[in-house]
C-alpha cells in the first residue's frame, strides 16, 4: 500500500461510515467520467468533477452519458437506483480497483460524494498545473449523510464591500466542506449592497461607504442573481439579509422620508452597534420593507429572507414586537420564511419561522418554545471574526478569543440546555467583517476554523474526537495550500 495514499478515515467532514478493502483504484489518462443518461443536471455535476481533476492530472476526463456498461478504470455518477434512506444530500461510495462508484438518492448528495472523492486522491490533486501522480484512490465504501441540514457561513459585505469574485471564492471554499447555506449580510450601518430598483438611492447613495472610508460598493441584481446560480450550481442556497429595524443607518441616510423627523443621517463609516433605527409607525416605513423584501424575494430562489433583528437598541421594545410581527407577514406574503438574530424571540413568531442564537441561550430557549427551529451560530464558537489568541492581526475578542478547539470542542445539543435536537436546524459561522478588508483576510479568519464548523454539521456525535480531528487536518494541509487558501497555522494542529 502506498503511505502517502489518503485512507478512507481522513475525509472531512468525517463520514457516517467508511470501510477500506485492501485494495487500489488507479485513474489514468483513459479515464472517462460516465452519468446517467438524460439528465443536464448530472452531467453538470460530472463536468464539475473533471474539471476539479484536470489541472493537475493533464487527463482528459471526458463526461460521457453511460450506454451500457462503464469501462474499467472509470467514473460513474448515478441517481438511479434512489436509495432515498441516503436522504437528499448523502451518498454512498464504492471504489474498487476497476471503478469508482457514486450513488445517490438526488444529485446534491452527488456534489457532496465528488468532494469525498477529491479528499480521496494524493493531496496534489488540488495543485492548479500538472503533477507526477500515480492517482491512486484506496479501495472500499463510504456511506454517508449529514446530521444537520443547515450547515453555512454568513459574510457580511455591508462594513467591507467584497467582491463577486471574492463571494464566489469564498463560495466554493465552503463547498470542499458540504455546506450548503451561504448568509449574505447585505445591509448595515455602513453600507448598502443590493440594488433595489424601486429604492436606488439604497445603493446609490447607502452603498457608497464602507467602514474606515475603505473601497465601497453595492452589487447589481443581475450580480446577485450570478451569485446565486453560482451558489445553485454548487448545492448552496443563498440567505439573503436586510437588517431591521436596527443597524439601519445606510437606508436612513438614503431616503430621509424614512426617518421619524424627516431628516437623512449622515453616512456612517464607524463600527458602534445600536443607534438607528427605522420609523416604526410610519407606514412608508412598511411600504419600503414590502418593496425591498418583494424584490429581494424574486431574485433569490430560496425559501428564506433574514430580517436581522439584532441590537435595535434606539427602538422601544413595544415598537420592535409590532415591527417584527407585522415585518414577518410582508415576509410570508412573499412567499417566504422569516429568519432573525436569537433577539426575535421576544415577539410572536408565527410558524415557520427561524431563530438564529448568537449570545442569549435563553432567547434560543424562548424561540423553539414558540415552535421555531433554532439555528446555532454561538458567537464564543462560531464567529469568525473572532481572534484566535492575542496576536491574531485582525478580529474582535468581545466573546472571547476562539482557538480551533474551541470551535471544535462543542456541540448545539450540549451548548443550549433546553433547545431539543429536534428544533436545532443547523449550524452557521458568521464573519462580521468591521476589520477585514480582503478576501484574503477572511480566509485567514475562517479557516480552519469554518472546516470544523463544517464538521459538526455534518458528521455524526459518535466518534467525534479533537486528537482525530486535529490529525487528518494536519494532513490535509498540502490541500489548503494546492488550493491557495490563506489559512491560519494554529499550534494546536500537526500541519503536514
Ligand atoms: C454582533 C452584531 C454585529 C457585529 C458582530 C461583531 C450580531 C448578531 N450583531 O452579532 O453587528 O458585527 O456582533 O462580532
């Protein structure tokens, strides 16, 4: 056997079960990738695989739609035989010395399998040009599944603007990791990112500053609709938030018919929290929210829209219950499901509404209490902008400094007595983003942070373990830079 060989056990996240078989299977430059006839769909999914593996194997990789039997030494992707007990995003593995096998009840659980695949080459497949080789993949089956459906990152582009190009990097990094949420924090205090063409001037005038005065922006919807098909493509759905009625001052200083005096703000390019908010019984007030939210809602295929809710500390609580409870009908009357920051517990959530905890448990408590499922983003755990210890270059430490343990060492069923299994729906790492200004700061802050977040979304609490965990990282390392990711070196890893 091959030492170098990654063994079926070093995947990550670590899979539901993984069997080795003593053997090896070995792709060439004959190799195809064959699909199941018919299906776009598919062949989209195998267009992705070889195009993953091409750059540094120089092979052809053909996707080929399978009439008859695969030939040896191929790859075969298949729904066929709909083995709904895989669920819509698990799949099951089967590599023999004469094929790669991958099956799955629908074709997300394909996406997640190819990603297992390239964890499951020499480490150089992820080089960008030509490498020796031998491709040789261990023989045996994974079957596997994730424990949570909500599994994601939030970056916030309203205190720094990033890119479409940046957002589709970070996009695909979350990819090598099975998420499949990605939060788009789109408007702040600083900054307004979307284009609403019934509202311009949110953009226009909202989306001209940034913290710090740094480079601004806002996207155009027919970028953001790229982004989203970009995330489609890749079994990622786009969460989509406007913050209300707080962290507003963007919108305010925007349209000064939006204020209770009538008077815009000026533009805001500080970090303090808590100062604005909207004009709760003004009815522009709702005709604003009905237009952004309408608009929002018709470019993103998904069933969510996060409303924010978080910090409205410049509106009286009785104001935020009626400005919630009537802001989650305009919701559901465009045929969405309402997400809020942990502080929406305090009013009536109707069904099915969403509650993302980030410091109160008891507010977390409250929400699944009302029947909301509750999403876990403990800001001691989970946020990214976190420093790891006191010398991290960037980030914040008002929850703590989080080293890699920290944010692999916990679990939602444990964090939060008395939120059930049940009404926990997944978990999210958010990267508020007040002091990174590049993508490459993000990813310094993320990762590997977000690959163990990754990890307990999806792998199963059995066998969980820090010392396995921190040991297939550090000989996943090669991967991380193949791939150019700039990733923190934490001392607690064995980095290869
Ligand atoms: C808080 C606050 C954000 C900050 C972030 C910084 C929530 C939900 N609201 O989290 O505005 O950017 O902390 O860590």
């Amino acid at each position: 056997m091959n030492k170098s060989l990654p063994t079926l056990d070093t995947v990550i996240p670590r899979p539901v079960s993984a069997t080795a078989a003593g053997g090896q299977f070995t792709l060439s430059p004959n190799t195809s990738i064959y699909i199941e006839p018919g299906s776009p769909e598919l062949t989209g999914i195998g267009q992705y695989l070889a195009d993953k593996l091409k750059p540094a194997t120089g092979y052809k990789l053909p996707v080929l739609s399978l009439a008859g039997s695969p030939a040896k030494g191929s790859i075969y992707l298949t729904t066929k035989d709909r083995d709904a007990n895989l669920g819509e995003e698990g799949y099951l593995l089967t590599i023999t010395p004469d094929q790669v096998t991958l099956a799955a009840y629908q074709p997300a659980g394909l996406f997640h399998g190819i990603q297992t695949i390239r964890q499951l080459l020499p480490a150089s497949i992820e080089q960008p040009a030509p490498q020796p080789g031998p491709w040789v993949i261990a023989t045996g089956t994974i079957r596997d599944y994730p424990r949570f459906t909500w599994r994601g990152s939030m970056l916030d582009v309203a205190r720094h603007f990033f890119s479409v190009a940046d957002v589709k990097r970070y996009i695909e990094e979350l990819t090598y990791y099975k998420m499949n949420r990605f939060h788009l924090h789109l408007a702040d205090d600083q900054g307004w990112r979307l284009m609403i063409n019934s509202w311009p001037n949110l953009a226009r005038i909202g989306g001209s500053t940034a913290v710090n005065h740094d480079p601004a922006g806002y996207y155009t919807q027919a970028e953001y609709s790229d982004i989203v098909s970009y995330a489609a493509n890749r079994y990622i759905m786009i969460v989509p938030e406007i913050d209300t009625p707080g962290h507003t001052n963007a919108a305010l200083a925007s349209y000064p018919e939006l204020n209770c005096n009538g008077i815009a703000p000026d533009l805001y390019t500080g970090t303090e929290v808590g100062f604005s908010s909207l004009c709760v019984d003004k009815e522009v007030t709702y005709k604003f929210l009905d237009d952004v939210i309408g608009e929002i809602a018709s470019l993103t295929p998904g069933p969510y829209i996060h409303i924010g809710g978080d910090e409205a500390a410049a509106t009286q609580p009785a104001d935020y219950k009626k400005f919630i409870e009537r802001v989650q009908t305009i919701v559901q009357a465009h045929g969405k499901q309402m997400v809020g920051w942990e502080e929406i517990s305090n009013v009536d959530l109707l069904p099915p509404s969403i509650d993302q905890y980030w410091t109160n448990p008891q507010q977390a408590v409250k929400a699944a209490q009302q029947g909301a499922k509750v999403l876990f983003s403990p800001a001691s755990k989970t946020y990214l902008d976190m420093k790891y210890d006191s010398s991290t270059p960037f980030g914040q430490d008002w929850a703590g400094f989080i080293e890699l343990q920290d944010a692999y060492d916990w679990d939602p069923t444990t964090q939060t007595a008395g939120v059930p299994e049940t009404d926990i729906l997944g978990v999210e790492a958010p990267l508020w983003s007040e002091t990174m200004r590049t993508i490459q700061d993000v990813e310094f802050m993320a990762f590997p942070r977000l690959i163990a977040i990754a990890e307990i979304g999806w792998s199963p609490l059995a066998g969980k373990s820090w010392k396995d965990f921190s040991t297939r990282l550090g000989a996943h390392a090669p991967r991380l830079d193949g791939m150019q990711f700039n990733f923190y070196r934490s001392k607690q890893v064995p980095w290869k």
